[in-house]
C-alpha cells in the first residue's frame, strides 16, 4: 500500500454498508415484503449477495419480468417503507466512517455517496448524520444512472468532482460495487461488513478489505 500514498484525489463512499450499517435493516424489510406477498425469503443469503448493490426495480424486474414497471416501482417502494420505519430510529455509522470522511475533508479531498439507494433512503441516512455537511455530492439511480454494477454511478461523480478516475478510490461492501468500480477505472477498498474477503480477492482493483474504518491504514490516502 506505500506505494499508493497521495495517489487519489477524490474518496467515492457507498451508503447501504459501506457509511451506514443498513444491511441488516435492509434484510429484515425484504424478508418482512416477501412475507407480505406470501413469497417467504428466509433470509437467502445468496438473494442478499447478489443484490446488494443493485436498485430495487432491477432487482424485482429479474424477478418479474411480466410485470410493468409502475407496479415494479409500487412494489419497490412498500419494501423501501418498511426499511425507513426502522432506519428512522436504529439505523447506525459504520465504525470509523464519520471520522474519516470529516478528517479527508480537511485535507481538501473530494467527496462522494455513490448509491444505489432511494431518495428517500438517502435523505434518512444525511438527516441522521449529518452527511450532507461532510461530502461534495452524491450520484444514484435518481440521476437517470444504471445501478452497480454498471459504472455510471462512480464516473458521473468523478466528472462533478474533476477527479480523473484513476485518481478515485472506491470504498464498498458489495462484490457488484467493486466491479463497477473496476468498470469505471478506479481503485476500492471493501468493508466486510456484509460479505467476508473472499468474496472480492478475484477483483484485480481490490487494494485492501477492512472490516470497517477504523482498521484501515490511513497512510494509503494521506501521503
């Protein structure tokens, strides 16, 4: 990693996992929708592994490709109501985050939430911590963007920041977030907060996997 140090401009967070410790409440809200259409989930983890990442409207439009898309959109959003009930009053920081995206922000690096998330879930997380004081900008699906792991979501957010691409570093949770990263040119660091390492130690643009922040060595972005 020292011979990264002052490599990267610009720092691209993602939000569910990565910043916010949302996963679980994601879970529970899948599992409690399901439930609600007769279809129990049981907590698959391989539903939770290969979606993570993703909009809701393309994951449920894999799932249904019949139906049209303003049912996809109501059904997407009565899964996203269950996860705000909870996200109001339990959503926490991951370890670390806060910390480190204040500390960059002295330094006079760019900032990005890049997310997959709903507005609407966005708008929890920045009220609940402040967010929009510590970051530049944030890019999502609501922008017109395809979700991971298409790079669309990281590339608008380096051309707000003019940041070059190989000058952005990635943090993620999800194996799909790392390769939009890889897709767009840039670096990642991923969080275990949801999947263990080996879920991304095939990715050529892995520099590092921490379990949160706290234990990431800050001399790969402070040179």
């Amino acid at each position: 990693m020292a011979s990264l140090r002052g490599a990267f401009d610009a720092l691209l967070f993602d939000l569910d996992g990565t910043l916010v410790d949302s996963m679980p409440l994601h879970q529970r809200a899948w599992v409690r929708w399901f439930a609600s259409i007769g279809e129990p989930l049981d907590e698959d983890p391989g539903f939770f592994a290969s979606s993570a990442g993703r909009s809701n409207t393309e994951i449920l439009a894999d799932m249904y490709p019949r139906k049209p898309e303003a049912e996809l959109l109501a059904m997407a959003e009565a899964k996203e109501a269950l996860y705000r009930l909870e996200a109001q009053q339990h959503l926490q920081a991951i370890a670390g985050g806060l910390e480190l995206l204040a500390h960059a922000r002295s330094k006079g690096m760019k900032l990005a939430v890049c997310t997959a998330a709903p507005t609407a879930n966005i708008e929890v997380a920045f009220a609940r911590f402040g967010l929009g004081a510590l970051v530049d900008t944030v890019t999502s699906p609501a922008d017109g963007l395809r979700g991971k792991p298409h790079p669309d979501i990281f590339e608008e957010a380096a051309r707000r920041l003019g940041a070059e691409p190989a000058r952005c570093l990635v943090f993620e949770d999800a194996p799909l977030g790392i390769e939009a990263a890889r897709r767009a040119g840039m670096a990642a660091v991923a969080l275990t907060t949801t999947l263990g390492a080996d879920a991304f130690s095939a990715y050529p643009n892995l520099v590092t996997a921490v379990r949160d922040f706290t234990a990431l060595d800050q001399t790969l972005l402070f040179a």
